[in-house]
C-alpha cells in the first residue's frame, strides 16, 4: 500500500519528547476496496 503520511515532532533541545503519525485513511480504505 502507499498512503500519505505525515509526522510531527516535539523537540525538547535535542531530544524528541513526543511524535504523532497522521495519514489519509480515506486512500487506505480506497485501496483496500473499502472506500465509497
């Protein structure tokens, strides 16, 4: 599969303290046969 995708760090000096993953679950659905 090949979604679009997009992470976001926090930084706390040089330290990553938290990072989210977001991504397009429509286009997952879509290529899985799921989608509308």
């Amino acid at each position: 599969f090949a979604l679009s995708m997009v992470t976001i760090g926090h930084w706390k000096g040089s330290t990553m303290d938290h990072e989210w993953l977001f991504w397009d679950n429509q286009d997952f659905m879509n290529q899985i046969g799921l989608g509308k």
